[in-house]
C-alpha cells in the first residue's frame, strides 16, 4: 500500500464543487482506490453479512440522503468518484465509514477538547482510526465565501472533511459514540462541512442539531464565544457540556456518552475500551493546559502507554486503532496545527501550521 505523505490539498477559488472533486479525486486516484478496499474489506470481516448487494443498497440510499441535505457538497463528492474512477458507492464508503460499521465492534476513540483562559479560546482533537488509514490522512484547504482565507479540515484523501477550522474563528470537533437508532442519512462529513460554514455560533448549532444524521457522534461546536458538546443521533441531540469564552475553563470528551438522554441510547457492548482511561487522563491533565503549546502537548501525551491520550493502542481482537493523527487550533488567532502521526513512536510524523486570519 502506498503512503500519501499527509498532503495539503488546496481547492481553488475559480473552481465549482465538482471540479475541486474531480481535481482531487485524480491527483490521489491510488490512495483512494486503496483505502475504499482496505475499508470495505474491514467492513466485511467484521460482519460477513454485509454483502456487496448490501453495501450498495445503503449506499444508494445514503447518497440520496446526503443530495437531499445539501447538494453542492454531494457534487464534491461526485466529482471525487468520477476523477478517481470509482463509483459512488464507494464513495460514500470511504466518507461514511464509521455509520456503515456502528453496529460493530469500534475502531475509532478521538479524545477532544476546549480550554478558554482570558477570553482565549483554544481548541483541538486527537484523530484515532484504524491503523491502516494512518497513510492516507490529509488536509483540505477549501475556499471560504466572504474570506480571504480558506478554511482547514482535516481528512483522508477521498473524504470532504472530518473535522476543520473556520477563518470566522469556528471550529467543528467530532469524535465517535455507539448509539442504537441508525438509519440512512446525511454523511457525517457533510455535516461538519455545513455546519463549520454557517455565520456564527448559533447558526452553527441550530445546523448540527437539525441534520438528518446517520447514526451517532459527540461533536465539540466552537467559536469566539464559546464552546458545546453535543451528542447529536437520530432524533436526538442532546447538549452535554458548555461554556462561554469569557469564563475561565475547559470542556472534552472521548468516545461515551455523556448525556442523561443520550446514554439511553448507548450501545455499551460495542463501546471503545480506552475511552474510559482516556477520560480519566484529560480529566487529570486539562487544568493545566492553559495555552496553545499545553493542548498541543496534552493531545501528544503518551501517560499510560499505549493505552494514553496519544493511544496508540492495537490489540487483535478490540480497538484496532492507533492515533493517526490530530490538530489544535487558536480560534482568537487563527493559529491551526495539524499533525500525522506520533512525534515520538512514528518515523513518518508530518505537522502542518496554518494562519487563517
């Protein structure tokens, strides 16, 4: 399998959506058609029963779904499938990985988090997936209307965006919850990508919580003004934690749910063995993290190795997953980092820094 190198892939203003897709689907045409079979082929061991006619069939009802909710994005990602030769299906395979293999055992355990001292909002995330996705992580850097700057997301190549910074100074955080209730919906990566764009944080929120989601995540909603967590599923979106920029503290969560509502709907047999530890450690550790350089070092702490914040835990049979990567943004600034890999356990760690105001 190939390594992709962590790109920065750059949208050009002058182009439409399906072009940005197209141009991106054709430059990292290997690296996709790669990761669409190392995911589907994942998908299938761990439940025989997801056969190619099934995989399609929910396929083809997500894609309707996501051009439903918002079709300029659903035209990317068309544009992606055509420039990489691969079908739409795949696609949205590749895009909506983890709704497709909730029912599963999990391989995804993100720790995310929000500090905010002085009237100083800063916050980031761990990117933990499978080991094999390691290779193929990227960043998008995507024209902003009204915005001399783009905004930054990271993703894998193939994908419009996992989580990403806003030049306004917003920032959408995600991490993943095993919840019943799944049904065909919007991608979860179109949704990050709707709300970061929306004007302000309350647009931001009433974005999150309306769309019709697949299945469930806790996603960290952020801004100049203030920080949330949200536990958003299915006809649910239940509001966890939060805090205003001008009060002193700090929010996370790692990959349980939180919420008096939302934990109803827990499926706790397939929950991520580390999220509990990993809670723990950031509960421990946050009150010190007062400062850009601080978050960016707790993200990278290796305290109770391999099962840590940075996990970088593997195991045969459960949480197959290993930080892959992560980032932590000034939202005040508009100082953005983003990083692959381990700085210390890794000989292919990559960082990138942006200015985004």
């Amino acid at each position: 399998m190939s390594d992709q190198g962590f790109p920065v892939i750059k949208y050009e203003r002058s182009h439409s959506p399906r072009e940005w897709g197209r141009i991106h689907g054709e430059a990292w045409r290997t690296g996709i058609s790669e990761l669409i079979e190392i995911r589907t082929r994942l998908m299938r061991e761990k439940n025989p029963g997801l056969t190619p006619a099934k995989i399609f069939e929910l396929a083809t009802m997500q894609w309707a779904a996501n051009l439903a909710y918002d079709i300029e994005l659903t035209e990317e990602l068309a544009g992606i499938a055509e420039g990489a030769s691969v079908s739409t299906a795949d696609i949205t395979v590749l895009n909506n990985y983890t709704d497709f293999r909730d029912i599963l055992v999990p391989d995804q355990g993100c720790s995310v988090v929000f500090v905010s001292y002085d009237g100083h909002p800063i916050a980031g995330q761990t990117w933990d997936m499978h080991a094999s996705a390691k290779r193929y992580v990227c960043c998008l850097s995507v024209p902003c209307e009204g915005y001399d700057q783009p905004m930054i997301l990271f993703s894998l190549v193939g994908c419009i965006g996992m989580m990403g910074y806003h030049p306004s100074g917003q920032m959408i955080g995600v991490n993943n919850i095993n919840t019943n209730g799944a049904r065909a919906g919007a991608m979860w990566p179109t949704v990050v990508r709707r709300s970061l764009v929306q004007s302000g944080h309350a647009a931001m929120l009433d974005e999150l919580t309306c769309a019709p989601v697949t299945s469930g995540h806790s996603y960290l909603v952020a801004s100049r003004e203030a920080g949330e967590f949200w536990e958003v599923m299915p006809d649910l979106a239940d509001r966890v934690d939060a805090m205003t920029v001008d009060q002193n503290g700090f929010l996370f969560h790692t990959n349980h749910c939180l919420g008096v509502r939302s934990r109803k709907r827990e499926t706790v047999l397939a929950q991520n063995t580390t999220t509990h530890i990993r809670y723990d450690l950031l509960d421990k550790k946050i009150d010190q993290a007062r400062d850009f350089d601080a978050v960016y070092d707790l993200l990278n702490d290796h305290e109770n190795y391999p099962k840590s914040i940075c996990s970088n835990f593997q195991s045969n049979t459960q949480d197959p997953s290993v930080t892959c990567g992560g980032a932590v943004g000034d939202l005040k600034s508009g100082r953005v980092k983003m990083w692959r890999g381990d700085a210390i356990y890794d000989d292919n760690f990559v960082c990138h820094e942006f200015q985004l105001n």
